[in-house]
C-alpha cells in the first residue's frame, strides 16, 4: 500500500468518525429545535465537501486572507443553497423570501429557534470541521485525540436522548461504524509511524491482517451491542441517577448542618413593649465569633467537604483503574501501558496553559514584570518567533526536543532553496539568545530580508529530502 | 558587548585546541571527535576513562595526549597485585639518612595513563579516588598536593571480564568522560597501515602545549558564556536521568558539574564564547551514560545506557522561543 493511500485512509477515518457523532448530534438536534423538518444525511454532506474544498484551496499559493475569504465566501453560498433546498424548496429561487427568512430567524431566536438558523449553525460548524481537516497532519495521536473526543460525545448524546424523548434510530450501526473508522484509523496510523506489528515481519501481510483484526473487533461488538440492550442503559441511567441523588442528598445533608443567617432585626412596633434581651452567661460572650471570621470558617468547612468529596472520587476512580490493569495483566497475550503520573502531568498543563492565559490579559494582581529586553535583541528573537509559526503552519513544527541548529538542518532539507536565509536567521538568533550579542542595524536589516524572502515561499505539500 | 570582550578568550582556546587536535592526528588516524572529546576533558581537569575492545588504540591516544603536552607523564599498567602503595608512593627507611624518606609513586604527575584499570583490585582502585576528585593523596597521614594540571587518562576493555574487577560507582562518577574510539573506517585503517609502515608516528611526537599554557586555558574557559536558560536545561536532563522508567541510579549533581563544564570547553573548543543547547546535547552521552546504573529489563531488552541517554535528552524541551 502506498503512503498516499494510508494518508488517504486516515482521513476518511477522521471524516467518519467525526460524521458519527456529528450525525447524532445533528439528528437529536433536528427533532428538538427543527421539528425533524431536515434531511440530516444531506447537512451533513456538507462535511465531506468542505474538506474536499479547503484542502484544494490549500494547494492554490494564495496569501493567507485571500484563501480565508474564498473559503468563507463558499460556506455562505453553501448554506444559502442548503437552506433553499432544505427549507425553502417550494419557492422560486428569485423569490426573496427565503432570504429575508435568515435574518428574521436570528432576530427572533429568544422566542423560536427556526430550522433556517438551525442549517447556518451547523453548516457553519461543519464547514470549519472541514477546514480543519484540511490543515491538519494526521498522526497516531491526532487519531487518537479524536477516537477519545469522539466516544464521549458519542455517549453523552446517546444518554441524554432518553430523558429528552427524541428516539435516535441505527445507534447500534452508527457505534460500530465509529468504531470502525477508529480502529481503521489508529491502526493505520500506528502501522504508518513504524511502530507497530504490522510494520515488522508482518509487513507483507498487512492488509489481510488488518481487515482480519477489525473484523473480529466489529463481530464482537456486534455480539455486545446484543447484550448491551436500551433497557440495559435506561437502568445504568437509573442507577446513575440514584446515586447523584445521594450524593445531592448528602451535600444538602452537610449544607443544613451550617447555621442559617439570622434575619434582620426587626424594631419594635409602637406600642409594643421590647422583651429584656435573654441574659448570657459570661462565657457565652467569649465564643461569639465576628461575623467575619464565620463567614471564613464556612468557606473553609465548605472547601474541605468539596476537597473531601473530590479525594473519594479520584480514589474510587484509581482503584476502578487498578482493577483494570490487573486484569489486563492477568490476560495473555495482552500488553498494556502504564503511564504513571500522566494525568498529574496532563493536569498540571492544564493548570499552566490557563494561568499563561491569564497573564497575557495583564489582570491586576496576576501581571508579571516584563524581562528588560534589548530592541535589537527583541527584534531578532521575534523574527524566529515568525519563523517557527510559519513552518508549523505548513506542516513542519519544531519538535520541543530539537535544538535551532537540528530545526535548521530539518527545514533546509525541506526548502533547499531557502537554506541560506533559514541558515542566517537561525544563526543570529543562536547569538542573540545563547550569547547575549547584540546585532547591528545593518545585520538587523539583512535579517528583515532574509526573512521577507523566505517566507514567500511555500512549504506545504514538501516533503523531507 | 560580550561576545567582542571575549573574542579572544574563544579564539585563544580554539587555536590552542586546533594546534593538539593536529599533533595527536598525527598518530591517531581519523577519530576527530574522540581526541575532541579528550581535550573537553583537559581544559575542564577533568579525567577520561577510554572504554573499547582490544588494539583499537586506546592506549595510543592516552601516550599521544599525553605526549603533545609538555608534561610530566607517568604510565600504571594495573595488574591483579598492584597496591595502592604502588600507585601513590611509600615511605622508605634511608640508611644513609637514618630516617623516612617519601618515594612518590606515579600518581605524582600531571598526565597520567592507567592502563586497563579494570584488571587492578578495588583497593587499588579506591586509592585513586582522592587523587582524581582532590588532586591530592594521603600517605601515612601525610596529605601531598599533586601537580597541577592533573589529568587521569584510564583506559579499559568491556569485552574481557575474567580477572576482572568492575569499576565502583564512586571511581566512575569520578571520570568526566567516558569516550569510546569505535573501528576505523576502510580508509582509515588503510592510512594507519601506511603511516606505522616505517616508523611508529609516536616516536617522533614533540609537544605543542605547555602545562602553564593548559592552567591558562583551563581557567578562560570558565569565563565562557551560559546563559540563564541552558543552564536549566543542563540541570534538567541531569534530574531527567533520575525518574527514567530504564533508570535505577541517576545522574550525581557532579555528573550536571561535569556536563555544565565540559559543555564550556566543547564551546571554547569551537570558537564560541557561549555554550548552545547542541553543545549540552552532544556531551550528553559521554558525561553522563558511565554515570548511570540501568535497570534489569532495560539490559535485558538490550538497551545501551547511551541509547537511555539519548532518549531522556529527547523528552528534555530545548530552551527555544515559544511558537506564538
């Protein structure tokens, strides 16, 4: 099979798999807000067609805003048509009408949500699914990303149908088919990175072994989807709910035990004489705590409970984990991977991207002194900055691993033709950030030139030399 | 700025460099990296321990090294029953004095070659190991400075393991380098053949650095350059090496020491008078891999402690702008 063709394959997994759960979504959508009035299959094409699109448009060496507009422009007269022939079939084409209707249906969403606005959503977010696809370089881990984005959705929307009586039809079709895509797509992908089995001896039996493999996987998915039965799930559902009513129970349980706040004293009415206030003893007077410091011991007793509540959660879940590792471990011929500290490491990132976010809004208090910079200095490292962005937008990010003068060496092989300024703007920068040397007004303008002339060329659809 | 006020400190090293690198290529035919590695391990007075099979000429290069400075170089060929008397030097009862008179071993010299370390027992081994971290010894409660610069050159076969005894933990860590020659390519062993047809190269080897020109050396290259952000990366390949999954004894703060220092004089080497992140990458292997225990299912899967080191280098960010 030839790389073109595995290429292929993986993004027609990514287009199948993401057209499962975006066709549920669609489909429970259409009933609720559409009244079922749409051909869900026929929005949905719109998918495939935006990628197909945009991922020609790429080819074109147009600048950047030019593609984006094109792109836009087609979306706009997509939808148009979409909405003509989906909504608006019985009118002339001339008749404007169904033209007016799209704006009266964003006006008057907080009273109806029409089918009209219901096509310029969706069409607009399929539209840029497709433009996403088209710019993405699929990998394992991209597959990967979407097998474990996919899957929840693809549950979360088949749960939730039942409570909101929209009856999804084929679920069992739609499960085993994402998985196909999935396990299409991963495998081939694993195959395609020189990891896996099927890139060792076996390599000459690829595509029987292949084909061998998910077709067991799907059989016994099938063999599943006959145990695992709607009323299997509506009792899981049940039993789901049961147990956040417990949980409800118990917070409001804790909830009741702070002290309520007492109302407002009222005065007295006129007339009425004012009761002797209660005599306290002494002590009684020593444990009255300000109101201050209540309201931080409420706050703590609360974080506490929450914290409390969160460590049995993540220790119930670790151990649900353990269990299934064990029994992994006791399988034979099954190899499994630990990846010890990976969800601490995964949510510490989290945690950081979100605290970088914050400091680039510069919020009172969370601002950070600015490094004292040198102009010059600034200057050269802001070029390369541009130059990291411009390759990994044409597909060739630098690895966090590699070193500029290994970056270099990378994209030279790329870009032979451009390897003198990827040399000069590569080697300034190694000065400025590793040796503090500061450039002259001439290297500086020598840099900008550099720079201007390489990024005119394209480096999308290279290949490495 | 910096880079014109040290021009000459990364020029001065280079060419010194260029001058030994060319005398010992003299006798050692190709291997550019190895006698490169050597002299990284010179200027940072560091020690080296030369680790391949047999007649790939380890002990060559140690005497050609050895040669082109103008040093006092002393040779320990380390059998089963040399004692460590033998390597620092004794007291002896002078008749003719009629009191103790100290007789230095060869341990007292500025260049000195163990050959074939690992044949020598770990009591022998041991005495050494104040020498190479202080640069002194202590006989008979007498503590004497060694000469300055010193420099351990060791060599050793992984191959041979019968009368043998491996090196401890504490004597490797001591080592800066661990450097490997590797077989010569085709062409390469058909110009050592033509060079020793008439006369061994070695022979008419003469100096070209002195020991005050290498004390000079040693102390610019301390001046070059490490910016803020390479020095954390050095620190934390070094930490890396302690949680590897193929790991069981990590990288000592002697080991982030050593790499930190050696990547200077690979820099001043060079011609730079800053260190980059290739330099600390480059070293990575030859500094820490000997420094390294492995655990049981890394050896047994075959993995090499430079093949370990090479992938906790490559889980290690390289301090680069981050992409907008």
């Amino acid at each position: 099979m030839k790389l073109d063709w595995r290429q292929s394959i993986l993004y027609i997994a990514v287009l199948g798999m993401e057209g499962c759960w975006l066709y549920v979504l669609l489909s429970l959508l259409n009933t609720k807000a559409a009244g079922g009035h749409l051909a869900v299959p026929g929005v949905l094409l719109l998918y495939p067609v935006a990628f197909i699109f945009n991922w020609l448009l790429r080819r074109l060496r147009w600048p950047r805003a030019c593609l984006w507009s094109v792109s836009w422009l087609a979306w706009a007269v997509s939808m148009l048509l979409m909405i003509k022939v989906q909504v608006f079939g019985h009118l002339p084409l001339s008749d404007p009408a169904w033209l007016l209707s799209i704006p009266q249906s964003i006006t008057q969403v907080i009273y109806t949500f029409r089918p009209e606005l219901l096509i310029l959503l969706s069409t607009g977010v399929l539209w840029w699914l497709g433009q996403r696809l088209a710019r993405l370089r699929l990998n394992f881990s991209a597959l990967v990303s979407e097998f474990q984005f996919g899957l929840p959705i693809l549950v979360f929307i088949f749960l939730i149908a039942p409570p909101l009586e929209v009856t999804l039809d084929n679920t069992v079709l739609i499960t085993l088919t994402f998985f196909l895509f999935a396990l299409l797509g991963i495998s081939v992908a694993h195959a395609l990175e020189g990891t896996s089995w099927l890139s060792g001896l076996n390599q000459g039996h690829w595509g029987g072994l292949l084909l061998f493999s998910i077709s067991l996987i799907l059989i016994l998915g099938l063999l599943v989807s006959v145990v695992i039965t709607p009323e299997l799930l509506q009792f899981v559902v049940e039993a789901a709910r049961w147990v956040c009513g417990l949980i409800a129970k118990a917070i409001a349980f804790i909830i009741s035990l702070f002290p309520e706040p007492e109302p407002p004293s009222i005065g007295p009415l006129p007339g009425e004489s004012v009761p002797p206030p209660p005599e306290e003893p002494d002590w009684a007077e020593l444990l009255r705590m300000p109101e201050a410091v209540r309201s931080g011991l409420r706050i703590g007793w609360t974080v506490m409970v929450v914290g409390f509540l969160l460590f049995a959660l993540w220790r119930v879940s670790s151990e649900i984990f353990r269990w299934l590792r064990r029994r992994l471990a006791g399988m034979s011929g099954a190899e499994f991977e630990t990846l010890p500290g990976a969800f601490t490491t995964d949510l510490l990132n989290l945690l950081k991207r979100i605290l970088q976010k914050l400091l680039k809004l510069r919020l009172p208090g969370l601002g950070t002194r600015a490094k004292h910079v040198l102009p010059e200095i600034d200057s050269v490292r802001q070029i390369y900055r541009r130059l990291l962005s411009w390759a990994a937008a044409g597909g060739f990010p630098r690895h966090s691993s590699q070193t500029p003068h290994e970056y270099y060496y990378a994209l030279a092989g790329v870009l032979p033709e451009a390897q003198d300024d990827l040399g000069l703007i590569t080697q300034q920068y190694i000065r400025t950030r590793y040796g503090m040397w500061l450039p002259t007004e001439d290297e500086l303008d020598q840099l900008r030139h550099s720079w201007r002339r390489l990024r005119q060329n394209h480096l999308k659809n290279r290949r490495q030399i | 700025m910096r880079e014109a006020a040290k021009k000459d400190v990364s020029q001065q090293i280079k060419e010194a460099a260029g001058k030994l690198v060319g005398n010992v290529s003299k006798v050692i035919v190709g291997k550019k990296e190895a006698i490169e590695l050597v002299l990284v391990a010179l200027l940072c007075e560091g020690h080296v321990l030369i680790e391949d099979v047999p007649g790939i000429g380890k002990t060559m290069l140690a005497k050609a090294v050895a040669k082109s400075l103008d040093c006092r170089f002393r040779r320990i060929q380390s059998t089963p029953d040399l004692l460590p008397s033998d390597v620092t030097g004794i007291h002896y009862f002078n008749q003719k004095t009629s009191g103790f008179e100290f007789r230095p071993g060869p341990i007292m010299a500025n260049v000195v070659l163990v050959d074939e370390i690992n044949r020598a027992t770990p009591r022998t081994q041991s005495c050494m190991l104040e020498a190479m971290q202080e640069q002194q010894v202590t006989v008979d409660l007498e503590t004497m400075p060694l000469p300055r610069p010193f420099l351990v050159i060791a060599t050793q076969n992984p191959i041979e393991l019968e009368g043998t005894f491996p090196l401890p933990e504490a004597q490797l860590d001591r080592f800066l380098l661990r450097v490997s020659l590797g077989y010569p390519s085709e062409d390469e062993e058909g110009t050592i053949l033509s060079r020793f047809q008439q006369e061994n190269p070695l022979d008419s080897l003469t100096s070209v650095l002195e020991a005050a020109e290498l004390l000079e050396l040693q102390k610019l290259c301390h001046q070059v350059y490490v910016e803020e952000s390479v020095r954390k990366y050095v620190t934390a390949i070094t930490r890396a090496t302690r949680g590897h999954d193929g790991i069981r004894l990590g990288a000592s703060p002697r080991a982030s020491l050593g790499l930190y220092l050696a990547s200077q004089a690979l820099a001043a080497i060079r011609g730079r008078n800053y260190v980059m992140p290739d330099d600390v990458k480059y070293l990575a292997a030859p500094v820490l891999a000997h420094r390294l225990i492995s655990k049981t299912e890394a050896r047994l899967k075959g993995r090499s402690l430079e093949a370990i080191v090479g992938e906790v280098v490559s889980g290690v960010p390289v301090p680069v702008e981050e992409q907008p």
